[in-house]
C-alpha cells in the first residue's frame, strides 16, 4: 500500500487488487469520504503488481488517479 495526496491535498490510499481473469488493478482509497476508484494496470501477477507500485513516484500516483475511474464494489478485492 502507498499512501499519497492528491493535487488539492486530500490524502488517498493505493492498493493492490485484481479483477476477473487475472486482471490487476490499482485501487485508490480516499480517506474519509469519497469515491474509491480504479486503474488498469500493466502488471500480469501480482508480484509484478506490487512492484509496479512500488516503483511510482507520487507524481506517478497522481496521474494514474486523474486517468482511473469508479471502482465497481460488486468487483472483487483483494487488497
């Protein structure tokens, strides 16, 4: 996990899940109240996804957060 702020300093979580099919997902979490969202990532297993996180600057963080969209809560998570 990888905690960051966004452009106007509200505080965010960055999490590791998956989709159906294996699919890896970065999940972002607001603190407090807000919208959880998601973005694809490039990362086939987990291990390459948790690396993938690693390596991202906050810059990084918060580019993938303007590009990512609503995160379905039907989905699963495994954070």
């Amino acid at each position: 996990m990888r905690a960051f702020r966004d452009q106007g300093g509200k505080r965010w979580d960055a999490v590791v899940g998956h989709e159906s099919y294996g699919i890896q997902v970065l999940l972002f979490m607001p603190e407090g109240d807000g919208e959880t969202r998601k973005a694809v990532m490039a990362a086939t297993t987990r291990l390459e996804a948790h690396r993938e996180v690693d390596a991202l600057t906050e810059a990084e963080l918060r580019q993938r957060l303007a590009r990512s969209q609503p995160w379905d809560s039907d989905t699963r998570f495994s954070g």
